[in-house]
C-alpha cells in the first residue's frame, strides 16, 4: 500500500461523507504490497466489507457494497481529472 494513496482515498471519503473503516492486517494479505515496492506502481486495497469471504456463499451489506463502489468511482475520476 501507498501512503500517499491511502491519504487520498481516506480524503476522498470524508470529503464526500462516505462510510468508512481501515483493517490493518494480521495476517495473509493481497500483492498491493509487493506491486508497490517491486515496480513503484502506487498500490491500494479497497474491498467490500463481508462475510464469508473464502466461502461459495459471501454475504455483504447491499450499502457497503454502494458506499464502495462510490468511493471508488470517485477515487478514479479525481485521479484522471
């Protein structure tokens, strides 16, 4: 992960009033990471709150789903623009 894009998209959030919560890892994790440190490419994980994750069956709330997929969007359009 990126400092530099975890501030801004925690910026972007409050600035728009969008829900939000920060996991800090305890164990396992993505490859946000290792893209990050091995070709300098800014990394963030943005992910949906849920449950059951690993299962056939994953269970989410339908506004953290709205709330992401928001945050995202706007993330995106900020940074083109």
């Amino acid at each position: 992960m990126t400092k530099g894009l975890f501030n801004f998209a925690v910026k972007v959030a409050e600035e728009n009033k969008i829900p939000y919560q920060i996991k800090r890892r305890t164990a396992g994790g993505t490859d946000a990471a290792r893209i990050a440190i091995t070709t300098g490419t800014p990394s963030l994980v943005i992910s949906i709150p849920s449950r059951y994750i690993h299962s056939p069956i994953c269970v989410l709330n339908i506004n953290d789903y709205r709330n992401t997929f928001k945050l995202l969007s706007l993330i995106l359009i900020k940074e083109v623009l």
